[in-house]
C-alpha cells in the first residue's frame, strides 16, 4: 500500500531534501492541530457520553499526534549533511520513524484490545451511551478523511514514504471512526454490546495497520531492494547512455526514500581508461537526475564489439 502509493505520479517534478523537508513540516503541524482538537474531544465526550469506542477513537487521534512529532523529528534530522559517521547521510531517520510509528500503532491496539475484551467479559454491565457521541465520531470521519487525502497527496508529491506512513495513520482513524459510528448506532438502537464490539474491531485495523508500516520498515532497514519498477527505469537510463553497451548486475538498497545503486556497465574495450571513466560519469549523472538516486557507483567492464581499435568516442557528449 505504501509503496504503490509512492509509484503513482512516478513522473512528477522532482523536490529538493528542503522542499521537502519544509512540505512534510507544513503538513505534519496541521495534523497536529486536528489530532489535539479532536483527541481532547473524543476523550472528554466519550467520558461523558459513556462510549468506550468513542473513547478508543480519542486515544487512537492522540497517538497521532505522539507520530506526528515523531514525523518532524525525523523529518528534521534526516536533512543532515553527510558525517564522518554517516558518510551516506541521515535518510534513514525516515524509516527509523516509519518503523517507530508502527511500533506505536500496535501498542495502542493492545491497550484498545484488552479494554474491549474486558468490556466484553460484563455485556450485561456496559452503559447505554449519549447521542451526543454519534455526532462527535461523524465529526471525527470528516476531519480524519478530508486530512487523509491532504497528507496522501504532499507525500506522494514529495515522494515520501514517511509522509505516506502517517497519511494512512489518519486513515486508520478514518476508518475507526466510521467503524465507532456505527457501533454508537447499534447501542442506540438498543445493542449495548455494540459499542465494546467497533472498539475492538477499531484494535484489530490498528494493528494491522502497525503491523505493516513496521514491517515495511525493518525490511527496508535491512537494505531491501528498490522495487522492479524502480531498478528497470534505472536499468533502461545506463543503456541509453552514449558508450555504454550493456549493464548487469544491478543491485540496489533503500536509504530513506531514496536509494544506493551499484551497477555493473559494459564499454567497449578498445576505449581508452580515460573515455571509459567519462562513460562511467556519464551514466551516473544521468541516474541521479532522473531517479531518486543518492548515490550510484559503477564498474566498468571491457566487452569485445566490433568498434574500430582507433576509432574514439568523443567525451564532449558524454556529460
């Protein structure tokens, strides 16, 4: 799911890490701002109304806000220069944070779970709640969904997986409030039993949830592999460069959202050292300008063709 949302608009202009840096921080801030308003009113108007799932909700805005300064802490330290410790850059704070993230989301699906479960064991003992909850959790499913889609299209404009992971966090919430929505419905309509019923339903998309973004981030803190997509554009851009002959294996690592290429480039061998080594930058030139590559290293391979020993290939076109 994160990863096709960041392959759609695969042909979209290109930002800077301070583009954005700054388009993650706007976003983020306004998350936050939606999370404290509706976190502190779900939990005060649960209290009151008696809802447990209305209260789960609450609980489940309120992590956001916790991921949402987890978000802009990563999204700040991931734009650090390149150190001696870290000769590849900070990028990885990203998907420490991805991974941080869910991590959070299945804590709180426990907590929701094991207060469900324990609703559950006394149906006979669960309150009847208030009205007042319903309009408060179709409050919460049009701020959680319209903030969704405004968080989806920044992160995938910037190409953020971060930002995607957050993105879906709101519609997580999204979702658990249309799920509180109709529980409150049933224990209005005389189902008390409804109510415990959408706050486990509500655990159980939790952690599914954080079960995925924190998979998805310790594979990638594993050095995953772009996805085939990515290492075939990448593959077609060396081959289209003036010189080089053929290309083999290619492999690649995330770092962040971007990624480490190391590719393997044919020349002809009748070249001299110098006009294979300008090859050679050609061909990460061109990656870097047209992939989210931060780095690519190349190796050159001297292949027989029936290139006239004297003939040259003229540098000048090469970058």
């Amino acid at each position: 799911m994160k990863n096709a949302a960041l392959q759609e608009d695969s042909e979209d202009v290109e930002f800077t890490s301070a583009e954005r840096a700054r388009a993650a921080q706007k976003s983020t801030w306004i998350s936050v701002v939606v999370n404290i308003l509706l976190s502190t009113t779900q939990i005060s108007v649960g209290i009151f109304s008696k809802s447990q799932a209305l209260i789960a909700d609450g609980v489940h805005s309120l992590s956001d806000l916790i991921a949402d300064f987890v978000v802009l802490f990563a999204s700040h330290h991931s734009q650090k220069d390149a150190d001696e410790d870290h000769p590849y850059g900070h990028q990885r704070f990203e998907t420490a944070a991805s991974m941080v993230l869910g991590g959070l989301l299945l804590a709180v699906a426990f907590g929701m779970l094991w207060s469900a479960f324990e609703k559950l064991k006394a149906p006979h003992e669960i309150p009847s709640v208030h009205s007042i909850a319903l309009w408060v959790a179709a409050l919460a499913l049009v701020a959680k969904e319209t903030l969704f889609r405004y968080m989806l299209s920044i992160a995938k404009a910037v190409k953020s997986s971060m930002l995607v992971a957050n993105a879906w966090h709101a519609r997580s919430d999204a979702a658990s409030s249309l799920v509180v929505a109709v529980g409150i419905i049933g224990n209005l309509l005389g189902y008390p039993i409804l109510d415990p019923i959408a706050a486990l339903i509500v655990g159980l998309m939790v952690g599914k949830m954080g079960w995925e973004f924190g998979s998805d981030a310790f594979h990638d803190l594993m050095d995953r592999s772009a996805n085939d997509q990515e290492v075939n554009a990448i593959t077609e851009t060396l081959l289209q460069t003036p010189g080089v002959l053929g290309v083999h294996d290619v492999r690649t690592r995330k770092m962040g959202d971007m990624i480490l290429v190391d590719a393997h480039i044919e020349v002809d061998a009748f070249l001299s050292v110098e006009t294979g080594h300008d090859i050679g930058l050609a061909a990460r030139h061109a990656v870097m300008q047209r992939h989210r590559v931060l780095n690519l290293l190349t190796h050159i391979d001297p292949v027989p063709s029936k290139t006239d020993p004297k003939a040259t290939v003229k540098t000048s076109a090469l970058v």
